[in-house]
C-alpha cells in the first residue's frame, strides 16, 4: 500500500495538514504519541476514528520509506 492510499491533504481539512485517509487526524499526532513514550493502543483510544490497521500501515510505509536506499 501507497502513503497516497493511507494518507490524504486537502486545503479544506486542516489547511492541508496531511491526515489519515477518512479522518480528520493529522499523521503527526501518531508521531508524536509515540515519541512522548504513549503506546499505539494509547493513541487508537484517543482517536477512534483511526483503525488500528491504518495506524500499522503509516507505521510500516514510513518504515520502508526511511530504510530502504534511495533510488538513483
């Protein structure tokens, strides 16, 4: 699965600020609950409307996105 399959930027949704798709939750809060030491199951219950696999499949693209060497 795509980052544009998970995530979506809209003007009219939050200035534009990337969300997870369906919602209204901004990418960098998952980020940042887990940086701050929160657990994803922490995160999912402050946001519901974020599914558990939605949150796992950012998680895992943006994994791939950093470790994976760059393309010349």
């Amino acid at each position: 699965m795509s980052a544009s399959d998970l995530i979506t930027t809209d003007p009219e949704i939050l200035g534009g600020v990337p969300v997870f798709k369906g919602t209204r939750v901004p990418v960098k809060t998952l980020f940042e609950y887990l940086e701050n030491g929160y657990s994803l199951d922490e995160f999912l219950e402050c946001f519901p409307s974020v599914t558990r696999d939605l949150a796992g499949e950012v998680l895992e693209c943006s994994e791939r996105a950093l470790l994976s060497p760059a393309a010349s």
